[in-house]
C-alpha cells in the first residue's frame, strides 16, 4: 500500500504535465504581425537590440505580453529572441483547444529558433485551474513538453490540482 501510493501520484503528475502541455499555442497567432507598444524604446545597431520600456504591451494574435522592459535581438537572419522583465512580467495565450494560457515570472524569454519560452524567478503557470510553480518553467512548443525546476528559495516545484480534477484523474487511471 505504501509503494502504490507515490505510484499513484507519480502517475497523476504526469498525466497532469502532459495534458497541460499537450494543447499547443494558436497556431494562427504566428502569422499575425508584433505590435510592441511602450513609453520609450533604445536602439542599439551595432548590437542587433531594441530595448522598450515603461509599461510595454506585446500583442500577436491572442498573446498578450505585458512587462516593465523588453529586450529584442536578432541576427542576421532576424529575431532572435524577446525577453520580458517585470515584477512580474506576463504572458497570456489561447491554446487551439481554446483554454487560455496564464504565465508570470521576473523574467520571460521567448527564443524564436527553438520556439521555446523560459519563465525564470517566481515562474508560475496556470491552465484552467492546474497551476504549476518553481523558479524555471520551459515550455517548448514544438515538442509540446513542459520542464519545471526550483531554486534557492524556490527549492521545490509546486502543482496544484483541485479536487474535480483529481476524481476526473482517478477516473482515466481505473477506466483507460
């Protein structure tokens, strides 16, 4: 009984990781232009970085990223990446499933490449009611694989289920 306990909950984590990150981001919002709207923006040519600040709103179809300060590079092939600093910065998001997609941390950065987004320090990410927290959360989109890690004071990842899911869960695991 001890041993199928951990087994139990080992399993229901990761049917809960995995059906958070199996539903992938709005595939249309990537063909949607950027709009970045702020108070002031830096440009740096000879280091390939626009740096916006004061209440920046980044847009792109349903995403919605809101920050103190926002930092763009590229290279020559364009955009690198973008990454978001606030206390915290935000990221809001339809999922093709139609769920909406809720993020914060100090920091979040999207690598255009890898179509990867890193929340770091304070990191939390909620889907419907789940909630996942830790100091770094990565989500790659294209693998639809999430990977949460704690930290120092944010020693431990968090997740929280509530209790109709739990049962929904149970469910699944007695009837597959």
């Amino acid at each position: 009984m001890i041993l199928r306990q951990p087994t139990r909950l080992l399993s229901f984590a990761a049917l809960l990781v995995l059906s958070m990150s199996t539903t992938q981001a709005k595939e249309a919002d990537y063909k949607e232009p950027v709009t970045i709207d702020a108070g002031s923006q830096l440009v740096e040519l000879a280091n390939n970085k626009v740096t916006f600040t004061d209440n920046v709103i980044v847009k792109q179809g349903t995403l919605d990223v809101r920050a103190a300060k926002l930092v763009v590079t590229r290279n020559d092939k364009g955009l690198q990446t973008m990454t978001a600093y606030g206390s915290p910065a935000t990221y809001y998001q339809v999922l093709d499933s139609g769920q909406p997609v809720n993020a914060q941390a100090k920091q979040i950065t999207y690598d255009i490449k890898t179509r990867s987004i890193t929340l770091l320090n304070n990191a939390q990410l909620k889907q419907n009611d789940n909630i996942v927290t830790g100091y770094r959360i990565r989500y790659d989109i294209d693998r639809e694989q999430m990977e949460a890690q704690g930290q120092g004071n944010q020693g431990r990842v968090k997740t929280v289920f509530l209790p109709e899911q739990l049962q929904e869960m149970n469910n699944k695991e007695a009837n597959p």
